[in-house]
C-alpha cells in the first residue's frame, strides 16, 4: 500500500533535514515560502487543520491530511507532531504524487 511508501520517503525527508514539524516551524516554513508541502495529522484538532489549511491556501502551498500525529512522529523519530512541512522541491514531489494516488 502506499501509506508505506509515504511513511518512508517521510522518513528519508527527515533524515536529510528536508522537513520541518511543530505548528510554529511548520507554519513558519509556510510563510517564508520554504514549505513545498504540507502534511497535518487526521486527529489533529479541528481549530489547528483549519489554521493550516487556510495559510495553505493563502501562501499556495499544497496541504494534505495525512497519518495520526502519532505515526506522523514516529516515522520522523520525535514525538507526536500535528503537522509538518517538508522543504524540498523533489521529496515534495513524490509525496504529493503517492497522496493523490492514495487518494484516488
């Protein structure tokens, strides 16, 4: 399934310092046009998936719901993260292309 592969490549993202997590880094990235991606946790809370989403929009940054916060941080290895963003054009990339497969 492609949930795995999203997961991995998240993981790899991570490791090569292309992704930034918490709300004030994500949201942070957004606004200083580094965020080529958006991912918030499905059980994040309504408030937060609306914040994102809206700056999303505003800034034109492709934004998903994806994961628990708790998958989310794991497979970054840190704690539970409600949202992230990850800064590389080429990950982002690939992430958005197996999102929007998952999706469909």
């Amino acid at each position: 399934m492609n949930q795995n592969k999203i997961f991995s490549l998240l993981g790899l993202a991570t490791r090569s310092r292309n992704v930034v997590s918490g709300e004030f880094m994500t949201e942070k990235a957004v606004k200083s046009g580094d965020a080529n991606l958006v991912l918030v946790g499905t059980d994040a809370s309504d408030n937060t998936k609306k914040q994102f989403f809206d700056m999303c929009e505003y800034y034109h940054v492709p934004i998903y719901e994806f994961g628990t916060k708790e998958e989310l941080g794991h497979y970054m290895g840190k704690e539970m993260r409600a949202s992230l963003a990850v800064t590389d054009a080429g990950f982002s990339k690939s992430l958005i292309k197996l999102l929007e497969e998952s999706n469909s």
